[in-house]
C-alpha cells in the first residue's frame, strides 16, 4: 500500500502544479484584461481543481500516518 499511496501522492502534486502552471498564466491575461468575465471564471475553475488536488493530497498523507504502526519503546529495568 505504500507504493500506492506514494505513487498517488506524486500524481496529485503533479497534477496540481500542472493546474498551477495553467492558472498562472490565465492571471497575467486577466491583470491586462480584468473586465474578462470568462477568463475569471475559467481561472476560478482552476482555483477550485487545485484545492481539490491539495485535499487529496492531505488525505493521502492522513492515511499513511494512520497505516504506519508505532514505533514500539523498549522498557528500562
């Protein structure tokens, strides 16, 4: 499960950056353009993959703690 969790944790932080790269530029269009109702909508879509993708990501991370077994303490006498 581990290689899962690893392999999807990169896709999604990919992915997001991806998402991020694509936006970025949308934005400088819109700063020239800002009566552009579509292109802020088009951007506000972006905005909204991107949050989705960090969700995931956390709860990727969330599951991976919760999988990984404690660490055991070894007890002094």
């Amino acid at each position: 499960m581990g290689n899962h969790t690893l392999a999807s944790k990169d896709l999604w932080k990919r992915q997001r950056a991806d998402l991020s790269d694509k936006r970025n530029a949308l934005f400088k269009n819109y700063l020239r353009n800002p009566h552009d109702l579509e292109l802020g909508l088009e951007i506000k879509k972006i905005d909204d993959e991107i949050a989705e993708c960090t969700d995931k990501m956390k709860r990727e991370n969330l599951l991976e703690r919760k999988t990984k077994p404690l660490p055991v303490a070894v007890a002094k006498n």
